[in-house]
C-alpha cells in the first residue's frame, strides 16, 4: 500500500518523464497536464489540435505522450494517436474516461501502449510505468529482429556463393566467429558490407568499351 508521502512521487523505477499531453478540449488537457504534474511528472508540451501533433511531437521528443480521448471526439483522437505512433517518437498513454469499450479497442489498434480508465494520480502513474517498460519491450524486439534479419542474409549469401545449405551456411559464420572472436552479428555485417561493395560496379556493371 503506498503512504500519502508516495502518492505524489513517481517510483523510483520510473522516475521524471518529459510528457507531451494532447488533448481537443483546453479544460480537459489542463486537468490531464495536472494530474500529471502533481505525480512528479514534467508537461514539455501541451498540444489541442490534431494535426500539429506529430510536429510537436518531432519538436521536444516527450519521452511520453498522453492523449485524452472522447466518444464526441473519436476520429481526432485516434488521428492523434496514429500520428504519434507512426513517427516511432514515443509510447502512448490514452486517457479513456466515459469512453465506450469499443472506442477503447480501437484505439489500441491504433497503437496505445496503456490506459487509464480514471483520471488519477495513481492510476496514471502506474499506466505509465506500464508503456515505459512496453516500449522498451517493443525496442529490444525491434533489435532482435533486426539482427536476425541480418544472420539470414548472411546465410542467404553464403548458400548462394558455394551452393550449400542453410545450416552449412550457418555453421561457416559461427566457425568464423569463434576463429576470430567476434560476434556472430559483427561477421554478417561485415559480409553483408562485402558483397554489397563487391556488386556496386560503376555503369551497372558494364565493362567499359
């Protein structure tokens, strides 16, 4: 249970964020930007219309941007929220209260990392929290994916040169890895580098007459 000392101090796990809040009605953004506040949270940014969301965002880079969302309000609230997200900036907060569950859903779709139903110290506290570790989350996939990405191209350059299969491609990299100690994403890279210098021929590639 958290003492009336905590209540308006962010765990140290989450610490001060930079939060951008949008939201179409002034009232209801300085009453989000408020609670916010009293958390131990900074609003760098206060933006009510939607279209110059994505801008402001580009702008202070808020390490969080929370958007108050309403059923009158439906498509311009999602439109800021797909802004947001799309210019891969910052993990999004919705403020959905009195909002009916099928807004909700789709505003996940949309892209929200959290939400809250309620508009309180606590609960905002804890929802971003929750889209501070999401994002992280989301970031590390990214980069495991990528990275794999680049493994399997690797291979795929290998098969193709010598005519072997996957796991023989494979096998070659790691062998290579250990002779040398580096990592086994560093030697594909390095291949990757390699065979895109060795196909970039001046002229298409055609021998000069």
């Amino acid at each position: 249970m958290s003492t009336g000392s905590q209540r308006n101090s962010p765990p140290a796990h989450l610490g001060q964020l930079r939060l951008l809040v949008a939201n179409e009605d002034a009232i209801r953004l300085e009453v989000i930007a408020g609670v916010a506040e009293q958390i131990g949270q900074s609003v760098v940014a206060r933006e009510i219309d939607v279209t110059s969301v994505a801008d402001r965002a580009r702008e202070v880079l808020p390490d969080v941007a929370v958007v108050g969302l309403h059923n009158h309000h439906t498509a311009h609230a999602l439109a800021m929220i797909e802004e947001i997200v799309g210019e891969g900036i910052c993990p999004v907060v919705a403020v959905v209260e009195g909002t009916e569950p099928e807004f909700v859903s789709r505003a996940a779709l949309s892209g929200i990392f959290a939400y809250v139903n309620s508009l309180d110290g606590d609960s905002l506290r804890g929802a971003l929290d929750v889209a501070m570790r999401r994002f992280g989350q989301a970031e590390q996939l990214e980069g495991a994916l990528a990275r794999r990405a680049v493994i399997e191209r690797a291979k795929g350059i290998l098969m193709e040169r010598y005519g072997i299969d996957e796991r023989a491609a494979f096998e070659r990299l790691r062998d290579q890895s250990q002779r040398t100690g580096e990592k086994l994403q560093t030697i594909c890279q390095g291949l990757l580098n390699t065979h895109a210098l060795l196909h970039d021929v001046p002229g298409d590639g055609k021998a000069a007459t």
